[in-house]
C-alpha cells in the first residue's frame, strides 16, 4: 500500500496598495504590468525558500496578473491556475459609465476618486448591481438575481468573525488606507486586464516549446459570474491557448465569488497540478512493459539446481549416519 503526504508551502501577498500594504504613489507610477510583476519577484526574493519552480494561483485582477507573469518566465512556473480571471474581458463587459470614468481627461483626480470610493462603499446601505462595472472585477462583488444586496460581499470569511467580509474588508480600506482607492484607479487604468490575447499567446508557445514546466492552463470560473462570462472566457481562453492546452472546470450555482464559496475545488485543483501521487500512478503503468526478458526458461535450470543440492545433502546426511554408528560400535566395545 503506498503511503503518501503531500505539504504545500504557499506565498500570499497583498497587491500594491492594499489591505496592510503601501505601494508607490499612483501619481508617478503606473499600477500595470511592469509593477505587479516586480512584486511577485520581490516577494519571491524575500522569502527564506528557495523557490526554483512553482504553481501561481490567480483570482480575478489576481488571474490577469499571474496570466502575465507567467508569460514572461516560463523557467519558474509549473502551475497555472486562474480563477474567474480577468485578461480577456470582453469590449461589452466594461460599462460606458466605467469607461467614462476611468478614462476622462477633463474630470480632475480628486473627483475621480470620489466618485470611485462612492461605488465601492457598501456599508450598511442597499447597494444596486451593476455586473458591467469593472470595479467588480476586484472587489467581487456580484448580486443575484431579483437581490440588489451584494450577497457574497457579505459571507464570513473567518468562522466566528462577522468583520470579515469582503465588503468590510473593502470599506475599512476606504476609510483608513488612503493609497487604496488611487492604487485602485491606476490599477484598472493600466493593469493586464483586457486585451491580453497577445500574452496569453506567449504562453501557448512556451507550452508547445517546452520553454518551461508549465504543461496546462487551470481555468476555474462561476457558471452565474456576471462579470468573467464562463462561456466567453473558456472559448476566449481555448483560441488564443490551444485546446489542448486548457482544462476548464465551471462551478455549478456560483458567481464572481468562487474563490470565497468554492474554495474547496480550487485547492483540489492545485493539488493535481504535478501531483506526485499521479506521477506514481504513471510509473506504475509504465514499469511493466520496461522488462522484456521471459522468466521461463529460468525455472527448469533453477529446479534441477535445488534437486541436486538436495542429493547432496542426503548424501552428506547418510555418511554422517554411517560415520556416527561406526564410532558409536567401536566405544562400545
């Protein structure tokens, strides 16, 4: 019976101007790709592990990020698994009101940021969805159906803790990091959000190159996200990656907020991302067709062997017997 134990050593970081974290003034850098792939590296370079090779687990803004990345060095990643990613959004996905918003030249910054904290305060208040915004890309917040309460802002994330939910999370950042909400803003300016089927294709050529580990793209997406379209998103994926190399798993009854609810099957996901329970399984396929030699003939010499070593030893054993009653008579007499 084989006996296994599986550890999983994880890195998790909050991007540039979030949660605990300061980052650069958006005034002077821009929040895109160049940036976030600098913290991955910095994060990467910090830790006391020696990381050669990894799997990058990416959700939403996260997935675009690790999408690009990964196209980038293709020597350090084993794994990729986005969930609900962002990165090839649709043209019809992003709202005119969004559009407007973060791309108006005549609106000073002051008023745009505003305006944005507006839209992502929840608190206690009634808040209408709006699936088309793109704030919703990274604040995951999507309502259901006939219910204008962002619902799954609204799930616990630790058991017993009524703080800690996404939209608390998200309006304790308003209130108390002021680099959060101008991060924001530079973010959806200029992060990988859209458009990224040119990165993306690196990736497959990486792939088919053998350039790196990375054998299949992991997409885990919400079958009622209003936001990552599952359908959209998979033959968007498939054409610019290759069939081949893209596994999709669409969650059944989930939104935007997969990884909160489900977060279950991603882990399974990972899991099996250069699992070496499945390497064992292989070897263990493979290892009987390696011999090509036919123990038969073998057996014949190796019984004649043992029936001769048995001769001889009933040989041995009658000299003994006739050696020892022929001392034993002459002591007698």
């Amino acid at each position: 019976m084989l006996c296994y134990q599986i550890i999983i050593l994880t890195i998790s970081t909050d991007l540039f101007g979030r949660g605990y974290s300061d980052g650069p003034n958006p005034d002077t850098t821009n929040y895109d790709s160049s940036l976030f792939t600098s913290q991955i590296l910095l994060a990467l370079q910090s830790s006391p592990i020696h990381w050669s090779v990894f799997t990058i687990v990416g959700y939403s803004l996260g997935g675009a990020i690790a999408a690009d990345f990964t196209s980038y060095f293709p020597s350090l990643v084993r794994g990729l698994v986005l969930v609900a990613p962002s990165g090839l959004i649709r043209k019809n996905r992003i709202s005119i009101s969004s559009k407007m918003l973060y791309n108006s030249s005549w609106m000073p910054e002051w008023i745009v940021r505003k305006f944005v904290a507006s839209k992502l305060w929840t608190g206690r208040k009634v808040v209408e969805s709006d699936p088309e915004a793109v704030e919703n890309a990274e604040t995951t917040t999507t309502a259901s159906e006939g219910d204008k309460t962002y619902l799954s802002s609204n799930q616990m994330l630790l058991p017993g803790n009524p703080h800690s939910t996404v939209s608390s999370v998200v309006d304790w950042q308003i209130q108390n990091h002021k680099g959060f909400v101008p991060a924001f803003i530079s973010t959806i300016r200029h992060a990988p959000i859209q458009n990224q089927q040119e990165r993306w294709a690196v990736i497959r050529e990486n792939i088919e190159n053998r350039a790196g580990p990375l054998k299949e793209v992991w997409l885990i997406l919400g079958e009622t996200d209003p936001v990552i379209n599952a359908d959209e998103v998979t033959e968007d994926a498939r054409a610019v990656l290759g069939e081949e190399n893209v596994r999709v798993k669409v969650l059944d009854g989930v939104g935007h907020e997969v990884a909160i609810e489900r977060a279950d099957d991603i882990v399974r996901a990972v899991r099996r991302v250069g699992s070496k329970p499945e390497e064992v399984r292989e070897q263990q396929e493979v290892a009987p067709e390696v011999p090509e030699k036919d123990p038969k003939p073998e057996k014949p010499e190796k019984a004649e062997k043992e029936k001769k070593d048995k001769k001889d030893k009933e040989k041995k054993s009658s000299s003994r017997r006739k050696h020892g009653s022929s001392h034993a008579g002459s002591s007698a007499k």
